[in-house]
C-alpha cells in the first residue's frame, strides 16, 4: 500500500511538471500608469482620448481643470488588469461623462479578439453592444467581446477592467456580448482581481503563472452558466423571438398595462420562459425598469430638457411620485435627473463620435499585445 501511495504521489508530480501553468513570467509585473493630474490645462483632454485607441473618445460633458483620472495596468501574460480611480474637482461637480465608440469596422480592421470584462465600484455605462441595450452600475459587470461593436457612455468613477485573449478561455457564445452579471461568483472574481491589483507589485515570477491562472479558471467558473443559459433561451425562445420581447418592451415602455401577462400574449411565450429568459436580468420587472430609466435619460439628456417635469416623467414612465424616480435614477446612474440636464445645458448637445487622429499611446500599444 506504502509502495502504491508513493507511486501515485510520484505520478501526480509528473503530471504537474507535464502540465505547466498556461503562463510564464521571467520578471515581476510592470506596471502602465496614467493619470490626468499629470498633463497640464491645455493637453490633458488630448492626453486622455490618446488612451483609447481602441475606440473612439468623445468627451459628453465638460471636463473639470481639478478633476484626476488615474489608471494602474498589468500585464499578466495574454491578459491585462487594471484599475480606474475617479477624483472630482470638486464635491458639487457634475458627473463627468464619456462616450467610447467601436463601430464593426474598426473591429474587422485591428482584429483585437479578447473579452474585456469591466466591474464598476461607482460610475455607471449605457449604451449598445451590437444593437443590444447596454446599462451597468454599481457593483455590475459588463462583459465587452472587443471583435464586435459596441457604444459605451460612461459616467467615471472608480472601476476594473479585465482584458483576456479569447483563447484562454473555453469556447463562449456570441450572445455573451454586451452582457451584464452580479452577485454569487461574479462578486467573488471581482474581490480577488481587487486582491490582485493590490498585492501584484509584490508577486515573484514564480508566483505570477499561479495567480495569472487562478483568474482564468475564476473567470470561466463566471462566465460557464451564463453560457449555458444563453443556449438554453436560444433553444426555448429562439433568437428572433428573444428580439421580438424587447422590441415589445420598448414600444410600450409608457404603458400602463406593460406586465409579463401582455408580454406573453403579445409575443406568444409562456411565462416560465419569460422569467427564464430575464433571469439573468434580475426578472422581467427589474428590465422593464431599467429601460424605462433609460428612456427618461434619454429625455433628460436633449439641450431641451430645461422645460422637463420630472414629475410628468414620473407619471409617464410608471413611477408612483417623482421622489420614487428620483431614487431609483440615482441608484441607477450614480446622480440625479437635474445632473442630467445641467450636463447636456453645458455642453448643448450630445458630442459626435470623435475622430481618431491623435498619436498613438503607450496604453494602446500596451494593450496590443493582448490581441
């Protein structure tokens, strides 16, 4: 039995020297910085687009002289970690927000293919993610798949991003794009990448392979049943009828008889596949709600919003008073309706997609690698 024992410990050594971990490292992490208390008044919007070679920087409200955005980057083999920290110039500051566009072209032409995986603390997105509703907030996490299109307008706080080659992980679905998790073992991976970021400076070479595929295997554990069920709602709803229930949602966000009952009699499925279908969603209510936020945000953000009740958008959009849409827009976007507005009477318009032109930046080529 001794012999036995030893021999099968012996054979579990082996195996681990033929399987190394997926990554090797020669020399401890260097970290990419960047922060915008380090540009003067003149360059630093400048500096701040050339970040975003990826997508195209546009800048939806003014950008405070005192305000700092700060960014600590690793490279850990095919993935990246990295950390936003947003300061406001000052306490009564508007958000500050801003839009990043990555329209199919540019995808096709750069042939970037990795998953980024943004978690926000503060701050908010909205936006689309190949002609999807895209909405996150606090304590959220958005899945980005970088080969495809996407248009995100974020109000700046602090946040991490995870970029990891798609062929680290086992093979995913398409629908996993623009997608948005909480709880259970999405707040356990978000936990150990804060971990990480903290200690990694401090992690010898030998110690980095481990910690590098501790990640991955945390990251596919998250993403694994949210796969499964996209396949599941694929083969129970279909793809054009799953389009078919939002496109309904959307045309009657201002009805009052919008509920799961006129849902399935519309759109013919039951209501077990319905809830199913939105459970990742926090349920059909939950979603319901949040486009309804969004559509008022819409609103609120148009130069002429001046002559907007919030109380008239209360009543609308289903609210039961304009203190209760006042709270729930808080919790959603990290401000009140009126900062909406003040943000759009500043800028008196929704900026354009900006127009890459500026030199190509060290986080840029940082990231490149990662393709």
């Amino acid at each position: 039995m001794l012999h036995q024992s030893t021999h099968m410990a012996a054979s579990r050594t082996n195996d681990a020297v033929r399987r190394p971990p997926i990554m090797q490292f020669d020399d401890p992490v260097r970290p990419y910085r960047f922060s915008l208390a380090e540009h003067g008044a003149d360059d630093r919007l400048d500096a701040w687009r050339a970040q975003h070679q990826l997508s195209a920087f546009s800048l939806v409200s003014p950008l405070d002289a005192n305000a700092d955005y700060r960014f600590s980057g690793y490279k850990l083999g095919q993935m990246s970690l990295g950390c936003w920290q947003y300061t406001a110039g000052r306490a009564d500051a508007p958000p500050l927000v801003y839009a990043l566009d990555r329209p199919a072209a540019t995808a096709r032409r750069d042939g970037f293919d990795n998953y980024a995986l943004n978690f926000r603390m503060t701050g908010s997105i909205r936006g689309e993610a190949s002609g999807q509703s895209l909405v996150v907030g606090p304590d959220e996490l958005a899945i980005i798949d970088q080969s495809q299109p996407y248009r995100r307008e974020i109000v700046a706080g602090n946040a991490m991003t995870l970029l990891i080659a798609r062929d680290v992980l086992p093979p995913m679905p398409k629908q996993l794009h623009g997608m948005t998790l909480r709880g259970g073992a999405t707040q356990l991976l978000t936990q150990h990448l804060a971990n990480v970021c903290a200690q990694i400076e401090t992690l010898s070479p030998a110690e980095l392979p481990h910690v590098a595929q501790s990640i991955v295997h945390l990251v596919a554990a998250v993403l694994a049943p949210t796969a499964e069920r996209l396949e599941l709602t694929q083969d129970l709803i279909g793809a054009a009828r799953f389009r078919k229930v939002k496109a309904h949602i959307e045309a009657h966000l201002t009805s009052d008889a919008l509920s799961p009952d006129s849902i399935c009699k519309a759109v013919g499925v039951s209501r077990s596949n319905l809830y199913r279908l939105f459970e990742r969603d926090g349920g059909v209510a939950s979603y319901i709600r949040r486009r309804r936020l969004a559509a008022i945000h819409d609103a609120l953000a148009t130069p002429g919003a001046i002559d907007l009740r919030i109380s008239d958008l209360a009543h609308r959009y289903g609210f039961t008073s304009p203190a209760q849409l006042s709270r729930a827009f808080r919790q959603q976007y990290g401000h009140a309706p009126r900062d909406t507005i003040e943000a759009a009477l500043a800028t008196g318009r929704t900026p354009s997609r900006a127009t890459p032109g500026s030199p190509r930046a060290d986080y840029g080529g940082w990231l490149a690698d990662l393709r």
